[in-house]
C-alpha cells in the first residue's frame, strides 16, 4: 500500500474529522481469543502461550487467527533460522571453493520482515500499541467502544 496507513475510524472522530468525509464505521466481530490450531511447531506454541495473556487486552478476536498465526510461525522460523546460523556460521564453502551466504540468512530476513509487519498489524509493537492506546480501546467491547 501506498502512503500513510488510514487512522483508525476512533482516532478520526477524536481528532475531529477536519475533512468531514464519511467515518467507516467497523464491522462487528465476534468476542473470543481465537484457538491455537493443534498445527503449530513447538516455538510457535510457546509464542501463543507468551501472548495469550495479552491478546484480550489488545482487542485480538477469532477472526484475527490467521495473522496470528503467521506470526507465532514467523517467529517460529526466526528461531530456527537463528540456530543455524549460531551453529554453521553465515557462510559456507560452496562446491566450486567460494564464500557464499547460507540460505538461512535470506531466512532470517524475511522472517524478521513478517514479523515487524504483522506485529504492527496485530497491535504487538511498541507504535501499534501507542496508537491503540489514543483511540481509547476498550477490551471489554468488540468494537473501538468510541463509535458504539
């Protein structure tokens, strides 16, 4: 996406709307932590367990699942990616004698790169967090609680 991200609909009618263009106003989700799916590796369970304490808090629902489970296996992956690493060093020798990076390493990034982008969707960063504190989230409603 282009641009800045959208304001959260909140966030725009505390700010006062200077534009007075049309607010969205939320779809209603279901209330509920979504289940762990029983396909997680370890580390990605162990990453569930670690949120799940917090994801109540954070306005996660049922409907959230999918990303949170990118996540939890985005990290899951970091994890494994790191190991190797650790263990094997950043290069190798290949065949023909050259220094080339390992495999892991683009691993590594990319992984790093899913996890900065859905923690900032899931409301896991520091940023994300701040922002969901301005709008005045309210964990007991499953809406933004501003607009109902």
């Amino acid at each position: 996406m282009r641009g800045r991200k959208p304001k959260a609909p909140a966030l725009r009618v505390l700010e006062g709307n200077p534009g007075h263009r049309r607010v969205p106003v939320p779809p209603e989700v279901r209330a509920g932590l979504p289940r762990r799916p029983s396909t997680l590796s370890v580390v990605a369970r162990r990453e569930w367990e670690y949120l799940l304490a917090d994801m109540k808090r954070l306005g996660i629902r049922r409907i959230d699942r999918g990303a949170l489970v990118a996540y939890v296996e985005a990290i899951a992956e970091h994890d494994a990616a790191s190991q190797v690493l650790q263990e094997k060093g950043r290069v190798y020798r290949s065949v023909g004698g050259d220094l080339r990076p390992r495999p892991e390493c683009g691993m590594l990034h990319r992984s790093a790169l899913r996890i900065a982008r859905l923690a900032a969707e899931l409301g896991l960063s520091p940023v994300a967090r701040t922002r969901l504190g301005s709008i005045g989230f309210d964990s007991s409603q499953d809406g933004l609680g501003i607009l109902s």
